[in-house]
C-alpha cells in the first residue's frame, strides 16, 4: 500500500485514497480491498458487523497501524484491518471569525 493509492470493495461501492500507508491489509465489509480500476470478483455483501457504512469525504484512522484513508465513494461496507473497524476521524473545529 502507497500512499495516494485508489482502493475499492469487492463487497459495495466503497473506494479510498490512501492518505498515510502502512503494511497492513485494509478491508471492506470484511473482504480485502483491490486497487481501483481492477476487474475483481464481487464478493457480496458485506459481512453482518461491517455494514455499517462509509461517508463521502470523512477520513478513517486504524489507531494501531496508523494507516489513514479518505473515502471518495460511499458504500455499505465498514473499513477494518484485521477485522478491527477503522475510526472516523473528528473534524477540527475552526475558530469563529467575530
């Protein structure tokens, strides 16, 4: 996995840009993730605890690994490494401009 690196789900419509890379296998809805614009098997549906979904636009942490990605496509499907879910990163508040 490098960073800036398109992936997407074999199990919804899910696809990430890497923003931080480590060594680990992202997931999707509990099947492992192929580079975008490969022609992969569909593996149907995500798995019953990883169907929670992803947002357009939010960024998602895995704490332990220190892997970040940033969905550009939402889907069904819950991004985990290990089967463990990735963390949906809090935006930072900005400060008012009285």
């Amino acid at each position: 996995m490098k960073t800036g690196m398109r992936l997407a789900s074999v199990t919804c419509a899910t696809e990430v840009m890497v923003v931080r890379a480590a060594d680990v296998a992202l997931e999707c809805g509990g099947a492992p993730m192929v580079e975008a614009g490969t022609d992969a098997a569909p593996a149907g549906a995500p798995a019953s605890g990883l169907d929670a979904g992803t947002e357009l636009g939010k960024r998602y942490v895995h704490a332990a690994s220190g892997v970040q990605v940033l969905c550009v496509k939402p889907g069904a499907g819950t991004l985990s490494v290990a089967g463990e879910p990735l963390e949906l990163v809090a935006s930072k508040q900005l400060p008012s401009s009285d």
